[in-house]
C-alpha cells in the first residue's frame, strides 16, 4: 500500500469514506451514496469496472451476508459473498462444557432449526456412547415429531423471507403469522419458542405436557388452511414467477460438484434425502415422499418448499398416531439426566418427588445427582460423524472425545455454509435483481453458516 | 506433567493412536484435589488400527481403494497409514502427500463414486508429536449410499497439506474455515484467505493452544473465573 497516494476530494462535512486514491490498475473511487456526481467528472477509463459492496446490513441479505458484486450496468459480472459476521466461536465454547450443556450452545446455530441441530449433535454423541439402540421409541417418536414441525416453521420463513426480499411483502406477513402456530406448540412442548435445548444424548429432556398431544392435533387443520393461503398467494402468481422461473438455476452436475445438497439439490431432480437414504430416529417407519422438481431454478426450490411442508404434516400425524407411554429417557442412570422437571407453584423447574427422594430418603441419591450434574457423564475417546437431513441439506455433526467429561473437538457441517459457495455459480451473469432471487433460494441461515 | 510419572501404555496398543495423557481424577492443578489420586496418569487411547476383514462393505471399498491405487503405480502402504474401524464407521488415514490422489480414486472409480465430498474439518492434538493436526475429510457416495472418514496429520511444524480442491471444489470454503481456525495451510487452494475471523486476526482460534477468552464475572463479593479458568472435571 504504500505506492498509494490519497486525495481526497472531499469537503468539510462530507462523507469521509468518499473520495479517490490512485493504484496501479488505476483510480479507484470510494462512493457512500448520494455523491455520484463528484466522479462525473472522471475521466472514462478502458477498464471501467463498478464493484458494489451489498450487505451485511441490508434488508434483502438473508441476514448479515455481505455480498461483493462486480457490475456491468445492472448485469453481474462477478458474484463473491462475504461471511463472519455472526461468528460466535460455539464449537470452541462447547469444549469447555459438559456433553449435555453442549446441546444448549448447538441448539443457537441455525436459529430457525434449533431441533435439527441438536439432533446432529445428540445423535453423534449417542453413537460414540453406544447408547443408539437404547433410545426410548417415544423419545424417537417426539424427536421425529418435533424435528418435523421445525420443518414447517423453517420453510414458512424460507418463504416469508425470500417472499419479503422480492417485494411480496403479505407472503411475509403470512409466513410468520403461520410460523407462529407452530412455535407456540414449541413453547407448549419445550417452554421456548426458540433454543429449545430440548433433545439430549439419551432422549429428551421433557415428556410432552398432558394437552400436548390433543393441542398439535388441533393445530394441524388451521396450519394445513393458513398454508395453502400462502401458497395460493405465489403459485401461479405472475410476478413471483417473473421474479422466480429459471432464475438462479444450478443444474445436477453444479449441485454435486458444490456439494449441494437439501432443496436445491432436489430441484436437480435428484430424490436425495437423508431421511430415506440413512434414516435416523426410526424414519424408515414413516410414509412420506421427497418432492422433486426438474426445473433447477427458483421457482422450483420454491413448490419443493411447499410440497415438503405438507410431507411433515402427514409425519407428524404418524408421530402422533403412535405416540404410546412409556420412557423418554435412556434407563442408564449414568447418563441419564436424574430428574423430570415440571413447573412448580414457584415458576421454577421443580420435582417435588425427586426432591423428596434426594434430600431425605437416599444419600447416595443425592450423591449420584450432584456428580451427573455438575461433572456429566464421560464418553470412551473416539469420533463420530451424525447426518440429519435439515430444512436446508446435510447437517452434520463430527465429534470428537478424549475420554473425557467433555467434548474434545465438535464441529458442524452446516448445509447453509456449504450451499452459498453456489451463490457465484447462480447468479453470475444474471440481473441484480436476480442474485437477492438467487441467495432466497438456497435459504441460507447466517447463524448456522458462521456459528 | 510430573517428572517422576510416566504413563503406562498398555500392551497391544499403538503407539500412535495415543493422543495425551490425562492426570489426576478432576484435572485440577495447583490444589483442590485432596482425593489421593492426584498423581493418577493415564494414556488417552484413540481406536486403533483394524485387521481384515472389516466386515459389511467395508472390505469392498478397501479392495476397490488398494486396486486403484495399484492401477495407479501406487503402493498401498505408502499411501495408507492404517485404517480405523469404530462405532460403525470407517477411517483411512491417508499420508498428506497422496491425498489428492487418493481423493481423486474415491471420485473416480466406478465402485467407488463417492460424489460428494462433505467438507473437511480440523481436529488439535498438542501432545501428538509429529502429528499434531489432524484434517478429516468425511465422503459420502449417493449412488452406493456408503459414508467413509479420511484422516490426513501434520506436523505444527510443517502445517501443509495438499488442497483438494480440484477434485472436489465444494472444499473451497471448509478448506478455507479449516485453514482459518487451525492454521493448516492447504497447498494449491485458489484463495486460501480467512473466512470466519477477520482478515488482521493473529493466531488460529480452535487450536488447543489458543486460549477461549472471557473475563472474571464477580456477583455479590464471589468471583466466577472465565471458563477456560474454571477449576473443572476432564
């Protein structure tokens, strides 16, 4: 840098990160907004070349993405996205807690599919424990059950979102309104709409509530109602398919050389989906069917959204077709969290019964207690790779353990990381417009992509 | 660690699937542990190295991976360090200079087809001399629906490791968060800039070495260290 000579052509009280320097490719002019005409006076140049920085604050970014795009007019010439800004540094957090306080860090990655996340995790640590076939049948049926849900929630934003970013702003309205009944059955189920931490290595955390059951099922009508509003509203709508129909296409030989997978993938016309190819948590039980689209454009990704959120209804009202009583915990009491909370008169998570045993009837259940909670369960050294198909694609969990009380390495294969190095290959060479199109498709979660 | 005590390793175990030692019952240095096994040392053991055959479809992706290889002019064992099974799932552990190669068998062959490569991810052993970084490459294969691990070390000294990039250009980014968080440079990749941390950022965050941060929080008279101080249970 230190050929570059500033000169600043600004004036006092304007914008300080306006004015020009020269280099060796020439002028590079720094614009903030409203001072165009202050380079229309630059002589043209050979190589004129208009590079605008989009994000990471900007409304139609899909969160902070922050995107650098190479303009010709309003034609992009080169796309590149820029990432980091919601790093949290969660998988180095994770290695200074115990296994179980792991699932409460995950469960924030992806915000908007907190379930699946802990699944990946809890999943992987189950398989190092060896504990996988020991996983109660209701606890699987409540993980299936919950993780379809977040499904429907997760899709409903992808389409308000993506809806807001292209202008239908009463796709948003709906998409939320919509999303809402599901995370008040999320509140109901886990006591939060969101960073549930709900799944442990083992099982879950809770049972459902007594008017669990009879509260989901009654939910289901008005969601399937509202969701074919939403639907109505986009499909066949002259604009968003102006907006959508062979836009930000990837074709199958682009999705697997970029490792894309989830919704995009199938909209290659590839019926890849994790939950039929290696099923977990006893998906090989369930009917449903993986939509597929041939049209490897936005508009495709959009219907397979659409279709893939009347699938997990239909699971969901498997899950709760066999929802039989029964444990929602391992019975090894070694990993086993000792209590099942419920809310007492004090609004605190409390069991008066377990309470009463440890306290007063058996020391070493006291003794027992104290050591799980405060110094968890250790897992033999070794490493597991978990896969659960997310709203977006592969998530996958590699875990790694020393032997020890707590994780030696975690680290997430996040589908939203993988599947916006794509964001080049699709909008390249499209309108502006084209790109926010492109980046809604792939419904990338800046959360998951940083962690 | 204490002078006067060396762990045991026990017979039959490799050397190289010890990854550290572990001392004392509750990790406690300084004081505390009044437990009398404070001078307990223990080898931490990875899996170890597996004999054929390996079961299931294993043993035919390991014939199909040393025939191609042979194809290849390549020497299995030079290629191959040894190959892990555990918990259901298959590691090859790979010498960093055929990496590419071996990345290339597993995209190629027929038999093999693994489509998609599903990133890589770093993993920090200090106490491991000479192989302190670990990169592991999990593969998936749509068309067979078969998941393998490949597991390339290198030294602190020497952190190179090829890029496979060009074999599987959806790396590009994982290699980048790798190389970011660990400080494994990946020789050949097209931009090997940092992803997640700032460009300035001095130091690689999820070594081990590299301390998490935090500040003493006091609440009413008690002090509550940050968590990488904590006294703490391994």
């Amino acid at each position: 840098m230190s050929d570059v000579t500033y000169t600043s052509v600004e004036t006092p009280g304007e914008d300080i990160y306006a004015g020009s320097y020269e280099t060796t490719e020439g002028t590079i002019y720094n614009l903030a907004g409203g001072d165009w005409d202050t380079i229309a006076a630059a002589p043209e140049g050979e190589k004129e070349r208009i590079v605008v920085n989009m994000g990471p604050q900007h409304p139609s970014t899909h969160g902070v993405l922050r995107m650098i795009l190479e303009l010709d007019g309003e034609t992009v010439t080169d796309a590149r996205c820029g990432i980091g800004y919601l790093h949290t540094g969660i998988e180095k957090n994770m290695e200074f807690r115990t296994w179980v306080q792991g699932v409460t860090f995950v469960t924030r990655m992806d915000y908007l599919t907190p379930f699946f996340n802990e699944a990946a995790y809890v999943l992987a640590v189950e398989k190092l424990l060896g504990i996988t076939e020991q996983i109660p049948e209701r606890a699987n049926v409540i993980r299936v059950m919950m993780m379809e849900l977040n499904r429907v929630s997760s899709h409903l934003v992808a389409l308000a979102t993506g809806g807001m970013e292209l202008g239908a702003l009463t796709a948003m309205t709906f998409g939320f309104r919509e999303r809402e009944l599901v995370l008040d059955l999320f509140e109901m189920v886990t006591g939060l709409r969101m960073n549930s931490a709900f799944f442990r290595p083992g099982g879950v955390a809770q049972d459902l509530p007594a008017d669990g059951e009879k509260a989901i099922r009654d939910t289901l009508p008005l969601l399937r109602k509202r969701m074919k509003d939403t639907a109505d509203l986009l499909i066949d709508n002259a604009i968003w398919m102006g907006r959508t129909v062979d836009v930000g296409y990837l074709d199958l030989q682009g999705c697997m050389a970029l490792g894309i997978t989830g919704p995009v993938l199938r909209s290659a016309g590839l019926p890849h989906d994790l939950r039929k190819s290696q099923p977990y948590c006893g998906y090989e039980t369930y009917e449903f069917d993986v939509p597929t689209q041939t049209s490897c454009d936005a508009y495709g990704r959009f219907l397979i959204r659409i279709a893939e959120m009347h699938e997990s209804l239909k699971i969901v009202e498997q899950c709760l077709d066999r929802l039989a009583p029964g444990p929602v915990m391992v019975e090894d009491k070694k990993i086993a969290w000792p209590a099942q909370l419920a809310i007492g008169a004090d609004g605190q998570g409390n069991s008066t019964e377990h309470i009463k045993h440890i306290m007063s009837e058996s020391m070493e259940a006291l003794i027992h207690h104290f050591k799980l909670v405060t110094e968890g369960f250790t897992v033999p050294p070794g490493q597991a790779y978990a896969a659960v198909e997310s709203p977006r694609g592969e998530l996958g969990a590699h875990v790694v353990s020393a032997g020890g009380t707590r994780p030696y390495r975690v680290h997430f294969r996040d589908p939203s990381f993988n599947n916006l190095q794509a964001t080049a290959a699709m909008s390249e060479g499209a309108m502006v417009a084209d790109v926010i199109a492109a980046v809604a498709s792939i419904d990338p979660v800046m959360g998951g992509v940083d962690r | 660690m204490t002078s006067d005590n060396t762990p045991v390793v026990p017979d039959g175990v490799n050397e190289l699937d010890v990854i550290g030692v572990r001392e004392g019952a509750f990790n406690v240095s300084g004081s505390g542990d009044t437990s009398g096994f404070g001078g307990l040392v223990s080898p931490i053991v990875m899996p170890g190295p597996s004999e054929r055959p390996y079961g299931g479809w294993f043993d035919e992706v390991a014939d199909e991976i040393e025939l191609s290889l042979q194809a290849r002019n390549l020497p299995v064992s030079s290629v191959i360090e040894k190959v892990v099974i555990d918990r259901g799932e298959i590691t090859f552990f790979v010498r960093r200079e055929h990496i590419v190669d071996f990345a290339k068998v597993l995209r190629d062959e027929p038999g093999l087809r693994f489509e998609m490569c599903m990133g890589v991810n770093g993993v920090h052993y200090p106490e491991d001399a000479g192989r302190e970084l670990h990169a592991c490459y999990p593969f998936l294969s749509i068309t067979h629906n078969r998941r393998i691990r490949v597991e390339v070390t290198a030294p602190d000294a020497d952190p190179h490791i090829p890029s496979i990039v060009g074999v599987y250009p959806s790396n590009d980014w994982h290699e980048r968060e790798t190389w970011d968080f660990f400080g494994i440079v990946f020789d050949g990749h097209p931009g090997l800039t940092r992803i997640e941390m700032p460009d300035d950022w001095a130091g690689h965050p999820q070594r081990k070495d590299y301390p998490l941060g935090g500040i003493p929080v006091e609440y009413k008279g008690a002090t509550i260290p940050a968590p990488d101080n904590r006294r703490a249970y391994n």
